[in-house]
C-alpha cells in the first residue's frame, strides 16, 4: 500500500503533551495528525498537531474522534484506511505494514480487537473531569465494536462516520463504543485483528 493511502490519527492532550513528545520518537513512515481539544480555538497549531472544537477531557473522547474523523475526511479525501490509536503506543512496522496489506487484499471496512458490549462499565471511573461521571456507570451499548487503543477504519466507514448529521442515537461516553455502533448501524460489523502484535502500550 501507497504511503500517502494511510493516516494515523492519534488522539492526545496537553495534559499528556510528554507522552506525545515521546511518541514522535517511534516514527511512521505514513502521514498522521495528533488531535486535541479546545473549546476556544481550533486549526492546526503545530505542522503535526490539530485542535478541535470540544474539551481536551476524558468524556469529551467521543466528540473528539468524530471531529478527528470529520477532519480527515475532508482534508485527507486520497486516503484508503485510517489506523485510529493513542499517543502512548509504539508501533511494530512491520506487523503493521503486513495487516494494512490484508485488509486491502480482502476490502475490510472495520478492524481490530474486537469487544462486546451490552453491559454498564466503570472503565472511566477517576479518568473524568465531571464528577457524577466518575462515580456512575455508564451503558455500552450491545454491539460489537473493535477497542480503541487501535483499530483500522477504511475510506468507507470514515465517510459514513463524517457524513452524519448527528451521532446523538449512536452516542456511547466511549468512543470506540460510538464508532462501532455508527457503523452497525451501516451494516459494517468489524473484523478481529490482534492489535497487540502491532501496537505496544507505555505502562505509564
């Protein structure tokens, strides 16, 4: 596959700006953007790193990954496949040029490790800026859905995510959850990939 047909879109914050910093070491060969949060500003700040318009906080991931979506729709429209994942991984290339080539070869629209939901979770317990959030659980909704720590969306499912009007009916505080249900919702169900080959997380 082409470099310019593949972008990474890693979520981060100013809060974590180091663990970016650190990232930036473990480079890629494909374009990418980092995306933050700021209710106030947006645009591109720096040549790598994009502010959105909404909170730099936990529960404002989901509205995060959206506009990160939208932005890459519009401003990437050559690319084939988008690798969503964190600013705390290291990436195994070659593991991961062997899967972008599999799920060319076989048209895959939704890819990752997948997860099923239909259950009320507490993962974002003390990660919340709001405080009933931090102590109440929250519904995943009864899909199934690839986990965000790092999952691969085609040019299709990006566009289908960035064409909709609201994802208000599709809304999970976790985004990987909202993602998986917008694009069930398309009759894109998501193909199991072992992540853990390819991405290594920072135990910090």
């Amino acid at each position: 596959m082409n470099i310019e047909e593949v972008f990474f879109l890693f979520l981060s914050c100013e809060k974590y700006k180091n663990k970016r910093e650190k990232s930036k070491r473990n480079r890629i060969k494909y374009d990418y953007r980092y995306f933050i949060g700021d209710d106030k500003i947006k645009g591109e700040v720096e040549e790598d790193v994009v502010v959105l318009e909404c909170k730099d906080n936990y529960e404002s991931l989901t509205s995060k990954t959206i506009k990160a979506i939208k932005w890459i729709s519009k401003n990437k429209p050559n690319i084939k496949y988008v690798v969503k994942t964190d600013d705390d991984v290291e990436i195994n290339k070659e593991k991961l040029d062997e899967v972008l080539l599999k799920l060319e070869q076989n048209s895959i629209d939704y890819a990752g490790e997948i997860c099923r939901g239909g259950y009320y979770s507490k993962w974002h317990f003390d990660k919340c800026e709001d405080p009933y959030l931090n102590t109440s659980l929250m519904p995943v909704p009864n899909i199934l859905y690839c986990m965000g720590a790092g999952y691969f969306l085609s040019k299709k499912s990006i566009d289908l995510i960035a064409n909709i009007d609201s994802y208000e009916n599709y809304y999970s505080i976790y985004e990987d959850a909202t993602i998986g249900n917008i694009l069930k919702s398309n009759n894109i169900i998501p193909i199991g990939v072992d992540i853990k080959k390819i991405f290594k997380w920072d135990p910090c």
